[in-house]
C-alpha cells in the first residue's frame, strides 16, 4: 500500500548504506539508487549527502524519514486490519531468530503454530541477536527472538523463559572430570567463542566480568559465529566452549560431549523483541502467546 519508494528510502535512512538496504530489501544495489533518485526528484531536493564513501540524511532527508515512520506503520496497520476482519489468523509472518534459539528451540514451535492456524506463511531469519534486533526496529521483520538483553529504545522486549549455559568440551577434555566448574577454573584452557554481536558472547562476557575476570583474558584459540559449527570444533578437542543446554542436548545425549555445569550457575533469559508502537496485529499477538508458552513449557520439560 506504502510507496515502494519510502520503503526504500527507509531502508537506506536507516542504515546509511545503499549495499546494506539492498541487502535487507532483497533488491539489487542499482535498484535501490534508482528508488532514491527518483523520490528526489519527486521532491526536487537531495535526501542524502553523499561523499569519502558515506552517506548521511540531509536536513530535508530528515524530515522525509520523520515522515516515512509514520506512514509505512499506518500502511502496515491498514493492510493488517482489512485482512482481520476476515476472522481468521493467516498471512505472512516475518520472524527472526538468534542462532542457538532458531536452531534448538524455533523449529517445533514454528511447526505447531503452523499446523494450529494453516492459513499462515511463518518465514525465519536466522542471524545474531543484535542484527535480529535491528532488523525488528527496521520493520524489516515482525518480531525477534534474542539471547541478550536489548539495547533499543524503539522496541519492546519480553521474557520468554530462562536457559542455562554450561561448559562444553570433548568426553577426553580435563574439564570433562569435574562435577562443576568455577570461572578461575576454566581461563587456563583454549576457548571457542562465538563472534562478537552474539547474545550469548555477551552473556558469557557478563558473567566472567561479574566474575572478576576480563572476557579478552581469556585464551580464545577461534571465534565462530555458528553453533554447529563451535560443536564440531569443540568435540575434537581442540578447547571447550560456554552454549545453551538445549543446543546440545543430542550431542550429550549420544556421549558425543560433555556437559559441566558452572558455579555460580548462568541463566540468562530468552526474549521476544517487537516494534513499540500502539498497534500490533492479531497474528503477531497471537504467535507472542503462543511461542511464549511453548518456549517455557519446553525448558522446564
């Protein structure tokens, strides 16, 4: 319903990058410059300052986003309220997820939703917890699920449910004997780590600086911004890692690696994230309840 064109414009306003909105919008680059030349045009006035590789909104591009806020939520709100006066919970759902929670936790919830109300098109984003975040306040997605706390100011966060972290490690790692590990304990050993922007690199950073240890004291050996990927590498030996339970729980269950608990324990909560406006459609709600009770009955189960 919203001019093609303050979508794009958006996009790059909220990004300051042509390459990064084209990259969020599914567009190539030239058709993201040719939507910004021709909404100057309509305007009779540059949006952008251009120069040294950067972009930055010129006062009248300011306005124009002020603007284009307002209007794409109210498009949005229009199309959503027309479609609900049908009745029926349906249409597409644009959700993203952190790694750990898309990979261990989304997929039964996902299916059970789609299989309750079939008329919706659920489609996942899987990403770190602070683009899943961006993406949320960009309107580029419906809904977020995180593994940190939020740092926006323009979205609303609910807690899902708790998740505990423990030290992984190979059945043959030294760490693999004890009952339970305490941080001064584990800095001696190589570590695997997820890359920086992952909720849980900033849990476990959190948590060793409560500690009383600095994260970068720590003998790092390889960052990895995948899960399976920090499985793998984890169960050859080459260190140990800090993950959620529920994204090893087959692997533990099969002998394959070793589960060791920490003391002081780490829980963290998992989020929901959601724009903070005054109107959030009937889907949305009803899959915040939904996952919401499906995510805590599967972590206390």
């Amino acid at each position: 319903m919203a001019d093609r064109r303050l979508q794009v414009f958006h996009a790059v306003a909220k990004h300051l990058s042509f390459t990064k909105a084209a990259e969020a919008l599914f567009m190539t680059q030239p058709a993201v410059t040719f939507q910004i030349k021709q909404l100057e045009e309509r305007f009779n006035t540059r949006l952008f300052e251009r120069g040294h590789g950067k972009i930055s909104l010129t006062p009248a591009g300011q306005v124009v986003l002020d603007y284009a806020e307002r209007i794409l939520a109210l498009s949005a709100e229009l199309d959503t309220r027309l479609k609900e006066m049908t009745g029926e919970v349906g249409g597409p759902l644009l959700v993203g997820a952190s790694t750990t929670i898309a990979e261990s936790l989304l997929p039964q919830v996902l299916g059970d939703f789609k299989s309750k109300y079939p008329r919706v098109q659920p489609r996942l984003m899987v990403a770190n917890s602070e683009t899943v975040e961006n993406r949320v306040a960009e309107h580029t997605i419906d809904i977020g699920f995180i593994e940190a706390p939020s740092h926006l100011q323009n979205v609303m966060t609910d807690v899902c449910c708790e998740d505990e972290l423990q030290a992984v490690c190979a059945p043959s790692h030294p760490l693999a004997r004890l009952k339970s590990a305490v941080p001064k304990q584990i800095v001696q050993y190589p570590f695997i780590s997820r890359e920086p922007g992952s909720g849980t690199r900033e849990v476990i950073d959190n948590y060793l600086q409560q500690a009383g240890i600095a994260p970068e004291s720590m003998n790092v050996v390889m960052e990895l911004g995948s899960p399976e990927a920090l499985k793998g590498l984890v169960a050859t030996g080459l260190g140990f890692t800090i993950m959620s339970l529920a994204a090893v729980a087959k692997e533990t269950r099969l002998g394959q690696l070793v589960r060791v608990p920490l003391s002081p324990r780490l829980i963290r909560n998992l989020s929901v994230v959601y724009p903070k406006e005054r109107f959030r459609s009937r889907l949305v709600n009803t899959f915040v309840q939904f996952a919401k009770a499906r995510l805590a009955a599967m972590q206390s189960g």
